[in-house]
C-alpha cells in the first residue's frame, strides 16, 4: 500500500476524537477490507488527521479512538503522532484459529489479513475532561461469527500524560468462550520510529518503549503499556513480530530491550465467559513520560525482625555485624525494570547502629569506594537519599561499618542512557580535614564559603554545556555551633534556602544534594556555623534531556514570620499526625514549571519537632509505607532529601507522625 492509499483509507474512517478544550463526535461510514502490503508509509502522512488538534497545557494535546479500535495520541511538541500513524495502534481478540482487528493496521498484514474485521455497534463520548469528569470515550464492536460483543471505554483527564482503558467482553452464544484480548501498538517515540525497551514487575505487568535523542544519544522519551489488571502475557519487538503475535494469539513473553530497532508493544489477557454472561474488566494504561520516573515509595530491604523473621524485607539473617555487606536486589522490584534501569535513588535508613561509623552504598560487582553515604552515632536512627548505579544481576551493596539494622527505600531509577548519568562509583573531591582533598587551608569558618569544581574529576565531563548539574553527598562535620549548609551554582546569589543542619557535638550529618553547576564548573558550599565539610559525588545531569535542576528554592515553611506556601497565621504549628499539602509545580521564582510535572526533588526539614517520629512525603491519596525522614528528639532540626511525584495539581503531601513545623527546597524537576 503507497502512502497515497493509506490515507486513502484512513479518510474513510469515522472518529470519536477527544482534545482537551474541545470534543469532537463524528460517525461516519467505516472503511472494510485488510491491508496487505508491510511497507510503512510516510510518517508525517500517516500521522495527519482530519479532525482539529487543540493544544492544551497537557502533554496528550489530542486523542483519537476509532469505531473499530484503533487509537491515536499526539503530544506536546511532537511532529507526529505517538504512534506509527493514527491507525497502528489496535485493540486485537483472538478466540481459537480466529481473530478480530480494526480494517487498518499500517504495514500491519500479519495481524489484519487473516482476521476478521471489527463489525461497529456504537460510540458516544461523554464528560468534560476535569478530574471529577473525565472524557469518556465508550466504542461497542462485534465479532457476529463467534457471539461476542467487545465494549471499550477509554478515560482521560486533561492533563495527565496517559488514558486509561476497560475492556469488557460479553458472550452472546449458547456456549462458553475461551477469549485472549490484545492491546497493542507500533511506537513512534519522540517523532522517531526506532527505540529501545523495558520491562516492569515481577510478574510483568508492563512493557515500554524508549526513544533517543539522535542528536545526543540520550533516552528521552518512553511509551508504556501498563496492565492494571495483571496481564497474562507480553511482548516488545520488531513491530510486525507484535502484529503477527497478537494477531496469533501466541505474546513470546520477551523483550528485544537492547536492541535499538523500529519496535512495539503488546500486553494479553486470557478470558473465560460463560454462556450469555460477560467477562470481568480488563483495564490498562496507555503512558507517556521521560523514560527516567519516580515511584511510589517501595521498601526494597528490612533488616528488622521483631517477632518472627517474615518480617525481613529483602534479607534473612540476625542484625548486620560490624564490617558487614547487604547485598539489595533492586532490578525488578517496586516499579524497577528487570532489565535496563542503570541508577537509582535510595533512601537508606540506619538504626539500632552498635557504634559510631558509616553507611556506604554502591553498585555490586564493583570495588567498595572510599565515601559514605550516612554517618551514624551508636543507637541512632538517620535516613539520607543516595543516588547510586545498578550492579551486577540488578543489585547494590550496603556495607556498615559499626553494624546495625539497614532499611532502603526506592524512590525513582533511570534507564541506560538516560538524563541522569551515575558514575561507577562514588568518589570523594572534597575533605576539608586534615586529609584534605580539593581544599587547601584551615578549617571553614563562621559564613565561611568554599569553592569547588565539579567538571572534570571523577568521570565527569569537563565541558559546561554538557553537564547542567552534578548529584553529590554533602556532609558537614565537627560543627562548632548550631548552623546550616547551602550548595548553590558558582556565580550565583546564595539562596535562601539550606541543605544540611548541623549541631555541636554530632558526629556527621549528611545529605543529598542536586546542585546545577556555574559556568566555570563550579559550585560553592556555604557553613553558617565553623564545620568541616565532605563532598562525594555520585552523578551528573545531561542538558536539555528530561531532568532538570535549579538553585534551591524554599516552597514550604510552616513557621510563622517565615511562612512559604502554608496559612500559619490560621493553621498554626502542624500537629501530630498532620497532612500538610503544598504547591511545587509553578510556584513562581521555583523555576518549575507550572505544567508538566511528574516528579520533584525536595530538601525537607523538620525542625521544632514535638517529639520522635517520621515524616513521609508523597502526591496524595494513600501514604506509603515508607518514611522520608526520622526524628530521633524533641526539638531536633534535621533535613533529607527526597524524591517524590506531584499530584495532578502540581502539589506534594508531607505527613508528620511527631508534629513540628516544617520545611521543604526544591532542587530539581522530572518532566511527564
């Protein structure tokens, strides 16, 4: 089939089109027949449509659900479509030799030519596209010669970069039916036909496809199935494998995931209904997004048995001794693909520790590195937010120095080749004590500053415009008197904000620090009170490639005189057990975008605690299991950074167990 022919074709079609300020009805005489050529037309033809796109503050600008299932999404600053035009993707049922199809796949004959086409019954659209009122895109179709009527309703609302998708399946016959329903599409990822994969769960329960940068070579951009209703079967590979697949009945159950290749996806669900009765929903959905995410707080490792050993998460054994290594296995875990995920951010708690010493975490299969990622004193319970490498067999390591109990939270990870580069191994470049590395000179003292470059040591490239910001393990030490630290890009304002507090006397606190960097690969630390200062660096940020950090920004602050995005004057001191929600999300000056949004990266404070407890932060809806931050005293100050998604308005929760006042920098975004 010529390009000519396939829009040929697709001008037949009828469409149910949704756009966010405007909906778009229309049923108009469907095309019949099956394609039988495998060449791909031209994609900018493939992708044209006939009814008007309106553009929204969204990234899906335009959904299109045919009256025989295909579906088409264009996003934000895209050329092109989504996927390989606005016909190749396909809700595809298969009973026994048959199959039924949408009359148009492009270069898509080995799923259209055997089977049969979908017969169109009806299609409404409904609802305004508010949360409260989602677009509602219901389409009925039939297969007359095995009994059965398919209905699908496809759900979106404006704003979210993905549609949710429920597939019933009712059986008209006098005899049960044994059914398999497929969802299936050819990526078009970023305006680009060729890309990489992944897969997520264990069981799988979805697929993705990643495209790449051809100018810079990194992952960007990922299109993803998710099944909410587990599937029963899955599939990413050369996109005509995925047709001819689906259309057999017969997913491989297998990824291509490295291969860089003109690819797509697929999920399966295999279906019983009984004579005259319908099947249960099947719902999955259609996601768009950097290939790099936040996940909802997952614990990986649980070192803690309290009264029978099932209570360990992740490890089987007494509390870890002095000297000891816990080997973490992240890779296919809490959202974490089985394969392809090259970093990830931890939150790696110590309590119970037996002694003074540290926490250090690294990737296995690699030489322990000479840093830390915690300090702790004996007894102490204290988390940081580590950003570490993957290792072998998708694995970290935890090595304690004193001993003690290790819990680890994962919090987001990012694919090969994506924005955010973690090196090896950590390495230390700066250590103002006696040792000193990357400082010369006495002990930094009251408002003392310290300037440090980050281009060009430890792996890091040393060229400004290929690194945006640098993720680094800030740790102050030896603290004369109570004082905070603050990390910011070199020639740049010091902003009001801060990045670790510290006490006389405390052995040394540590935390997570995205910092962009100066244009003279620089950045500067600031210690308020005399202190040593540590620097380990973990990672860099690519330019312009779907992470982005800015100089710290203050978006919360819950005391009165200084509050930021909370109504003190009304709401007073947050008490135990309390919910604070506020605006990350184009909070102006932030240098976050207003809109989308998917993930943040917070400094969140506690300070003015009432008494020992945690702090969890997360969108909304149901708090994870998981904390962000421990209080160990009443009236302790002490920060962590943290990871975590927006909610759909651009806003994050942060519970408080303990009460206190509260305080939340905002370091770098992710974008949808």
């Amino acid at each position: 089939m010529t390009p000519t022919d396939h829009l040929t074709a697709r001008r037949k079609r009828g469409r149910a089109a949704v756009a966010a300020a405007a909906l778009v009805a229309a049923a108009l005489p469907v095309a019949t027949g099956s394609a039988g050529a495998e060449e791909k037309p031209d994609a900018a033809t493939a992708a044209s449509v006939t009814n008007p796109q309106i553009q929204t503050g969204g990234l899906i600008t335009y959904l299109d659900i045919s009256p025989d299932l295909n579906c088409y999404a264009q996003l934000l600053g895209d050329v092109d479509g989504a996927f390989f035009g606005d016909d190749a993707c396909a809700t595809i049922m298969v009973v026994g030799d048959d199959s039924w199809a949408p009359a148009r796949i492009p270069a898509g004959s080995a799923a259209t030519s055997p089977s049969d086409d979908w017969v169109p019954v009806s299609q409404d659209v409904a609802g305004s596209g508010a949360p409260a009122d989602p677009y509602r895109i219901t389409t009925v179709v039939d297969a007359p010669s095995a009994n059965l009527r398919l209905t699908q309703v496809d759900i979106h609302v404006v704003g979210d970069n993905f549609w949710t998708t429920e597939i019933t399946v009712a059986n008209q016959g006098g005899s049960p039916a044994e059914v398999e329903v497929y969802k299936a599409f050819d990526c078009y990822t970023a305006d680009s036909d060729n890309g990489y994969g992944a897969l997520f769960g264990n069981p799988v329960s979805a697929v993705q496809c990643i495209g790449e940068d051809s100018e810079t070579g990194v992952r960007n951009r990922a299109e993803t199935l998710v099944g909410v209703t587990p599937p029963s079967s899955y599939m990413e590979a050369f996109y005509s494998d995925i047709w001819a697949a689906a259309a057999a009945g017969n997913l491989s159950n297998t990824c291509i995931c490295e291969q860089f290749e003109d690819n797509g996806l697929a999920l399966g669900w295999e279906l019983t209904i009984p004579a005259g009765g319908t099947s249960p929903t099947v719902v999955h959905r259609t996601e768009f997004r950097s290939p790099g995410q936040a996940v909802t707080n997952f614990r990986l490792l649980d070192t803690r048995r309290e009264s029978t050993p099932e209570t360990q998460i992740g490890y089987s054994g007494p509390i870890p001794a002095p000297g000891q290594t816990v080997p973490v296995q992240v890779a296919g875990r809490g959202g974490i693909p089985e394969g392809g995920a090259e970093s990830v951010f931890l939150n790696v708690t110590g309590t119970e520790s037996t002694g003074q010493g540290f926490v250090t975490v690294w990737p296995t299969g690699q030489p322990q590195p000479n840093s830390s990622s915690l300090n702790l004193e004996a007894g102490q319970t204290r988390p940081n937010l580590v950003f570490t490498r993957v290792g072998d067999g998708g694995q970290v390591n935890i090595f304690t120095q004193s001993g003690g109990h290790l819990i680890a939270d994962v919090g987001a990870f990012f694919p090969t080749g994506s924005a955010v580069r973690a090196l090896t191994n950590p390495e230390r470049i700066l250590d103002t004590r006696d040792a000193q590395i990357g400082y010369t000179g006495p002990k930094p003292g009251e408002n003392g500053e310290v300037a440090l470059r980050v281009l060009g040591v430890a792996g890091v490239p040393d060229d400004p415009a290929a690194v945006a910001g640098v993720i680094l393990n800030v740790t102050g030490t030896e603290a004369e008197a109570p004082g905070f630290v603050t990390v910011w890009p070199e020639g740049q304002l010091r902003p009001n904000a801060s990045n670790l507090n510290l006490a006389p006397g405390e052995f040394a606190a540590p935390n997570l620090v995205v910092v962009p960097v100066g244009a003279d690969g620089s950045i500067r630390l600031y210690t308020q009170s005399p202190a040593h200062l540590i620097v380990d660096i973990a990672g860099y940020i690519v330019p312009d490639a779907g992470f982005e950090s800015v100089t710290p920004f203050r978006v919360l602050d819950t005391r009165p005189g200084s509050a930021i995005g909370y109504d003190a004057e009304n709401l007073g001191v947050p008490g135990p057990d309390a919910e604070v929600r506020f605006q990350v999300a184009g909070v102006e000056g932030s240098g976050v975008p207003a809109a989308g949004v998917q993930s943040v990266i917070l400094n969140v404070t506690a300070t003015e605690s009432f008494d020992a407890g945690f702090i969890t932060a997360y969108p909304g809806g149901a708090r994870p299991e998981a904390s962000n931050l421990n209080v160990e005293r009443p009236g302790q100050t002490i920060p962590n950074s943290v990871i975590v998604p927006v909610d759909s308005s651009g806003f994050v929760t942060l519970y408080t167990q303990s009460g206190g006042h509260l305080l939340a920098d905002v370091a770098a975004w992710i974008p949808n």
